[in-house]
C-alpha cells in the first residue's frame, strides 16, 4: 500500500510516519525527500516559495510515485497535493509565475498523481500539538 501523510506545517506528519514505521516495520519511506530537494539547489520555500521550487518539488514527488506500485508498502511525507496547495497560496498572493495556467497545470498533473497513492491521511492543524524539531 502506498501511504501519503498530508497537512500544513506542524501538523504532525513526520511524527504520523515515523510512528507507522516503528509500528508496521514492513512499511519504509523512501531515502530522499522533497526537503532534500530544497537543500541540494538552496531553493526559496514556504511563503518566499518560487515557480522554480514548485517545479522542481512536484516533479520529485511524481517521479517517486510513478516509481511504486501497489505493493510497495511505502509512506510518504506529504505528496503532491500538498504542493498544489503551496502553488495555490502562491497564485493567490500573486507570485510571480503562477499564472493561471500554470495552476491548471499543476492540477491535472496532481490530479493524475494521485492514482499512484492508496491513501492519503490529512493531518488537521492543532495547536495544542507540541512542535518537534526534526
């Protein structure tokens, strides 16, 4: 099964993964993720979020995802319905190069994306949550 854990930051969703690891071991979660992307090409993300960074980060979950299959027994820390909700936000706030063709873009290659996912758990912000620096 192919497991994506989605929210907005601080939610949990590292935590969610690690705990369905420790409690299912017959899960992983792949080597590199997107934040290793934002790393390895020092690319601007959360509100200060480019085209060049959604770009790159919706690719790198596509290309993850197309990769599995159903028994893949995986779990991903957040997918790419969690980047069309960053490229929404930056069309809303008029980024430079979010145009609305690029957001009609992004949806449909999501929209594709997630026949690639079993399920996805979406995780609600609760403040009450104590922020772990992982």
């Amino acid at each position: 099964m192919r497991i994506a854990v989605s929210g907005t930051a601080n939610t949990g969703k590292s935590t969610l993964v690690k705990n369905i690891l420790a409690v299912w071991p017959k899960y992983k979660t792949p080597s590199k993720t997107y934040r290793d992307i934002i790393k390895e090409k020092n690319l601007p993300h959360s509100s200060n979020t480019s085209i060049d960074t959604q770009w790159d980060i919706l690719n790198f979950m596509l290309d993850q995802l197309q990769a599995t299959n159903k028994n893949s027994n995986i779990v991903f820390d957040r997918c790419p319905f969690d980047n069309l909700a960053y490229t929404l936000w930056a069309h809303d706030h008029e980024v430079e190069g979010f145009t609305k063709e690029y957001v009609d873009k992004a949806i449909r290659l999501t929209r594709e994306s997630m026949r690639h996912l079993d399920l996805i758990l979406l995780l609600k912000y609760d403040p009450s949550i104590k922020i772990v620096d992982d």
